[in-house]
C-alpha cells in the first residue's frame, strides 16, 4: 500500500470509503485529513471512514476527522464511521463524541446512511 494516502473508493457522485491503516496518529493524521478536504473539493457529500483495520488513534487521528466533520454536514452530508472496534469505540466515548459522530456497525450500512 502506498505510505502517503489511505486506500480509497469512490462508490458514487456522492461517496467515497476510506479505509484506515493499523493507526491514526501524529505521522498519518494529515494525510486523513488530506484526503477528506479532496473529496469535499470533488464535491462529494459523504466520507466513510472504515476502521476495520485500525487498532490505534491518537488525538491527531480523532482531529482528523472532527476537522471535516462540519464541511461535510454544510453540504448536507456527513462523516460516516464503521466497523470501529471496541476498544475505538470506547475512545469516542471517553471524549463525549458518541452523539456527535455517526457510526455504522458495517460498511454496507454506512452506505445506506448516506442519503
């Protein structure tokens, strides 16, 4: 896999799923943000970000994505999360994001979600 981009699809006019490494930290974390700032300058509405992969987030890696959070919903869409672990899940919790981020237990439903 390339070191400098996540693996990316766009699925539509509207949605792209971005697949995240074993870690979201201070050495990746612009990179997320890069490429979610691309997709809102593509025009595309929502970003699903799929965490299947990831074991780690930093701080960095949750600003990441809260940074991109507000320019998606402006455009009436949103940030998508699925397939977070547990352990994920619960650093959302701990920093009070639970109500604030939309996640999706699978990838087949962060799809749906996104009208």
């Amino acid at each position: 896999m390339d070191q400098s981009t996540f693996q990316q699809f766009v699925l539509s006019d509207t949605v792209i799923v971005i697949h995240t490494e074993r870690m979201l930290d201070n050495n990746n974390a612009h990179i997320m943000a890069e490429q979610l700032s691309e997709a809102r300058k593509k025009g595309l509405k929502f970003a699903i970000i799929d965490m299947e992969k990831l074991d780690f987030l930093s701080s960095a890696g949750v600003g990441s994505i809260l940074g991109s959070i507000e320019d998606f919903r402006e455009m009436g869409g949103d940030i998508v999360i699925c397939n977070a672990s547990t352990t994920i899940l619960h650093i959302f919790k701990v920093l009070d994001l639970g109500d604030y981020l939309k996640v999706m237990n699978t990838q087949e439903e962060a799809i749906k979600s996104c009208k």
